[in-house]
C-alpha cells in the first residue's frame, strides 16, 4: 500500500499547461520509485501567501525560482 504525499508546485506560468511539466514528471517518477502515491497542488505565486497553515497541507512547497520549502 502506498502512502500518499502532497507537494504544492508555485510558479508563474501555472495557466500554461506544460510549463511545469519536466518537473511534475520527475516528481511522479521519484515518487512511484520511493512507493510513494503522488498529489501534486499547482499554484500560482500571485495567489501564494506563505504561512504555516500552507506547512499543515504540504509536505514540501517548491517555489517556480527554484526554492524548496519543507515542512
């Protein structure tokens, strides 16, 4: 059985349906790897207001510049 893992991806072109695509796919790939069910919560950046109740939700919030936040 695998266990579920949520990761909010927040870019700025998240209406673009492909332009986080290499990086969805590698997630997906890392995940089944680890036995891990994948939920993936794209966000756009304007709407992002970084607070601790995102850390209740996400186990790792991955920012479009490059940043990694984890709970």
């Amino acid at each position: 059985m695998c266990k579920d893992v949520t990761i909010a991806l927040v870019g700025k072109y998240t209406k673009l349906e492909d332009s986080y695509a290499s990086v969805t796919k590698a997630l997906q790939h890392a995940a089944v790897a680890a036995g891990f069910r994948l939920k993936i919560k794209v966000e756009n950046e304007c709407h992002l207001c970084l607070t601790n109740i995102w850390f209740n939700f996400f186990v790792c919030i991955i920012l479009y510049t490059g940043m990694l936040l984890l709970s």
